[in-house]
C-alpha cells in the first residue's frame, strides 16, 4: 500500500504525519521550504487543553533544545490564567475603561480586582513546529522531502500521483493525498475547490518584547484603554505570556489598509506598557514585530475522491481569539484515526466522508458565531438586545473566546455526526455530551497501570470506560475477573474494531458501572447504563460509519468518480 501524501510541512501537516505513524500508516511530507522556520515570537497559536496534550502525546519525551523549549512552554501550561476585564453595570453601554489592576466606570466608580481564570496555552509557533519536527526524527514511517513544490495531481480508483518540482522534482505515488499547505493552498486550487469568505476581517498590530511586568504568567484583555492617543481609541489591547519575560501585545486597528509604521508600533507599546504600570514606560527590548491580519474562509469541499483538504487550506479564522491553528490541529486529529483504518483495511467511505461533515460543520458554526459577534463588538451598541441590562456582555463574548468558551471559543461538538449512533436504550446522560471532547480522568490500564484517559487516544481503537468505583485501591488481579468485568470483557473482545478496555474510579456526571465508549480522537459516542453488548455493538459500528463490507460498492464508485476528474 502507498503512503500517504502530506503537502505542507507546517504544525497540521507534521501533526498528521505523526499521529498516522502512531497507527502504524506510512507517510511522505511534501515541504516546498528548506525543513526549518524562522524564530517569529509575534507569531504565535493559542491551544486548548485537549489540544495541548495532543501534542505532548505524538511528541513523547523531549531531547535536546526543542526538549527544553517544549518543557518551557508545558510549564507555562500549568499557570497561565488570563485577567478577565470587568464594567461597571452603570456605565452606559458598556463605555467603562479597564486597568489590571482594577476598572473605572466613566463616572469613576472602580472594580478592584481582575478575575482571572484558567486559559488555553499560549506558544510561539516556531517552538511548536521544532517540537514535531524534533519528534520526527528517526520516526521510520515518515519522510519528509525539502525543496518541494507541488505543480500537479492525478487521481486514479486505486490512488493518487503527486508531481513536484524543485532540485528533487519528481512524481510521487500515495494512497491518499492531504493539503496541509496553506491559506494559498495548491492542493485546493489543483482540486478546483472554491473558498469563499470575507478578506481583512479585522487587522491587529503585533509586537512581542521582553518586558517585566506585575502579571507573572497572566494573559490580559483591555478593551477599551484610556491612554490611547497614538491612534483611534476604541481598540482593545491584548497581551499574553511566553516563557522567559517575553509578551505578545496585540492591537486592534481601525477598518482600512493603512500602513503600520515601525514609529506606530513604539508608540502603542510605549502608551500601553505605561498605562498598565501607571507610570512612565518601563524599561522593555522589542524582540519582533508585525501586522496579523483576520480572514475567515470555509473550502466548499475538504473531500475530492483521495485528495483532503485541513488547517488554514480549508479554513481561515482567528478573529475573537478564536484558535485558527487549534481548529488545524483537531482536523489533522480527526482525519488521522479515519484514514487509519482505510489505509489498512480498504476504503471505508462513510467513514472517510465523515471528516467533512464533522470538521467543516465545526468550523463553520465558529465562524457564524464570531461573524455574530463582531457588530455588536465593534459596533459600539445593540448588544443590549442580546444580553439585556448587562454592559458586561461585551466582555464576556471576548473572554469566551480568548478562554476557549462558549460558541466563540469552546472545542467544537459532534453531536450530528453521521458517525453518531442512533437511540440506544441503554443511552444514559453523563456531564459530557455526545459528540464532544471527553474529560481527562485517571484510569487503569488492561496492565493494571494507572494512567490519564488522553494517554490512550491517538493509537487507533475505541476506547470503553467502566466507572466502577473503588477498584483504584485494589490490585487489578482482584476485580479483573469479578462482578460484571468478564462480561464486559467478552462484548468489547466482540466489537467490529480494535478497543481498549480501561477502568476509572469516576467521571463528571457518570454513576457506577456506566460505561463510555469514546472515539480515538477522544470524542464520546456514547454512555450506557452497565454492560449492554447488543448497544455497544451498535454504537461502535455507527462510530466507523456502518458495516465495512456494506461500503464496498461505495469505495468503488467514489474511486471511479475521482480517476475521471
């Protein structure tokens, strides 16, 4: 069997390389650049936990200088919190300004205190990309080809052929080909997949420093700060943490293409490092600049035949704090378990077409939200009308989608999936939805080792949770063949896929003996009240998309369709 074809060498497309490795699944990387990135600390990604430990899961034990940036940066994981901005309620329409270290309404009445909360971690993506390269590294079932540039692609029934051209130019055979490359993306302009959307959504100027300021690991969030003379008022601030006394400020520019000068940026750096401190600038060294500019685009199509499309090839977001390279990352996740078993065991179409139906309904409902959510935001009023007498509302939209909340910001759910199982008798609700990311608790392994539940995503089965409370204190010799154990093992031993059996002591919202399945990707399929094997069956079938062998007609039209293309 061919590998596959990864084009783009970037954080999704290194990601996918490896959690396809991880499964046993054979892939070339395409990397139009010479295999290194630029150091850019005003280039970062903003990640939500789940995500983050995706990453430290495929990157395993850290060697070397990437080792010590990646620990950094986990470190920073554990304690960063970003300073939630408060309004006093009279304030009329929401016109309050907002310092650190306290909030004053227009009529001077002051807040003391910032909130602060937990926060999605916040990384240079230089560091990052290091890491899975790192990670790379005498990794057997991937290579990665340098000097590469895609110029053509040919689908057939049985495969895909890739041209590139460059010092190695020269015709690659793969299995199944994914675009991983880009905004600008080839693959999807090879495919003929429309992109539409808006362009320059919003634009920000970006400096990162290194600076000592009072909020040791603290993200922060200004929206209207009162210093601003250097440019329109209006616009908020953000600043956020990176290891070693570094910050990335951000600032919201006013509508239009206007040239951000070097002379601009000092300014607003010098105006908000001394508003924060409340006093003369501090001393600070400016590390790197530029100008982030917002787009939000959806690809028409991830899915041709053999060729897909994941990341920024077939989405653009990031207005809002929404998490453009987050959403790239899940992507590469999802489509990496599903290709796994097409790879191994013959095309598996429901399931493959599934990628697009999950993934694209996710980003898509981001995107509506944060299109929502930008009038009223920038606007200036009528949020009145969405939060009735709160002029908090404001900040509590941004503050959901910098923390990773609510329809801006919280991972997305795949509650209408054509892989999510019909009504089950046996179906019972925990504090987890169906459909979404499940929460990370101790469990026992098959080996009688206690391990996190997201240690065992990523390997390519099923994972069946048993709640059984007490089992923690007892050697797994004592409880492994008692009580309802055996007859558990038996239904999940019958499954039509690869599972794991583990066992936890509990899970938010689970009584005793309920029983989780949950998907590679670390989705829940289902709870069921106790051993149910006929629900289970049928709840990890429809988690692969039905019946393998009633696809098989599928796979030979959809092949037939992509070689005449």
């Amino acid at each position: 069997m061919d590998p596959v074809i990864i084009v783009g060498a970037g954080p999704v497309g290194l990601t996918l390389a490896l959690a396809l490795a991880r499964q046993e699944v054979p892939s070339v990387v395409l990397d139009e650049g010479p295999g290194k990135d630029e150091p850019r600390l005003a280039r970062t990604a903003v990640l939500r936990e789940d995500t983050t430990a995706l990453m430290e899961r495929l990157t395993g034990v850290p060697v070397g200088e990437a080792g010590a940036r990646w620990a950094g940066w986990r470190a920073m994981r554990r304690k960063q919190v970003m300073r939630e901005v408060k309004f006093d309620a009279s304030a009329e329409g929401g016109e309050g300004v907002a310092s650190p270290g306290g909030i004053t309404s227009p009529g001077g009445v002051t807040n003391p205190g910032a909130v602060t909360k937990p926060a999605p971690l916040h990384i240079a993506q230089h560091v990052l990309t290091d890491a899975l390269r790192a990670a790379l590294v005498g990794e057997r079932l991937v290579k990665v080809v340098v000097d590469s540039r895609l110029d053509a692609i040919e689908q057939e029934p049985s495969g895909v052929t890739a041209h590139t051209r460059g010092p190695k130019g020269t015709w690659w055979r793969g299995s199944y080909l994914v675009g991983c490359d880009g905004q600008r993306s080839t693959v999807r302009k090879l495919e003929d997949i429309r992109f539409p959307g808006r362009t320059a959504v919003e634009r920000h100027a970006v400096a990162a420093l290194r600076a000592e300021l009072p909020w040791d690991g603290q993200a922060l969030l200004h929206r209207m700060p009162p210093w601003r003379t250097s440019g329109p008022s209006g616009g908020e601030v953000t600043g956020r943490p990176l290891p070693d006394g570094v910050w990335r400020l951000d600032w919201l520019l006013p509508p239009g293409k206007d040239l951000v000068t070097p002379e601009m940026l000092v300014a607003h750096v010098r105006e908000t490092l001394a508003g924060w401190t409340g006093g003369p600038t501090p001393p600070y060294e400016l590390l790197d600049t530029g100008v982030h500019t917002v787009h939000h685009r959806l690809a028409r199509r991830w899915r041709v035949g053999r060729v897909f499309l994941a990341g920024d090839a077939a989405h653009c977001l990031g207005t809002l704090g929404t998490h453009g390279l987050d959403e790239g990352l899940r992507d590469a996740d999802n489509l990496a378990w599903k290709l796994a078993p097409a790879w191994h065991h013959g095309p598996h179409e429901a399931l493959l077409d599934s990628y697009q139906a999950e993934r694209r309904s996710a980003v898509a409902a981001r995107l509506r939200a944060a299109d929502q959510a930008l009038p009223l935001l920038r606007g200036g009023g009528g949020l009145r009308a969405v939060v009735p007498g709160s002029a908090r509302g404001h900040d509590a939209l941004l503050m959901d989608g910098h923390l990773g909340q609510g329809a801006i910001g919280a991972p997305g759910t795949y509650a209408d999936s054509p892989l999510a199982p019909r009504s089950l008798e046996g179906e019972v609700p925990v504090d987890t939805p169906r459909g979404a990311p499940v929460m990370d608790v101790r469990v026992t392994a098959e080996d009688g080792s206690f391990v996190q539940l997201r240690d065992r995503l990523g390997r390519g089965a099923l994972l069946v949770v048993l709640i059984a409370p007490g089992t923690g204190v007892w050697d797994r010799k004592h409880w492994a063949t008692a009580g309802i154990m055996p007859r558990l093992a038996a239904a999940v031993t019958a499954l039509p896929y690869p599972a794991e059996l583990l066992v936890a002591e509990s899970y938010p919202g689970a009584a005793a003996h309920s029983v989780l399945l949950v998907r590679p990707d670390g989705h829940l399929v289902t709870a069921l009240s106790g051993v149910r094997p006929a629900d289970l069956y049928a709840a990890a079938e429809a988690a692969l998309g039905g019946p393998v062998r009633a696809q098989a007609g599928a796979a030979e039209q959809a092949g037939a369709a992509a070689g005449s293309r």
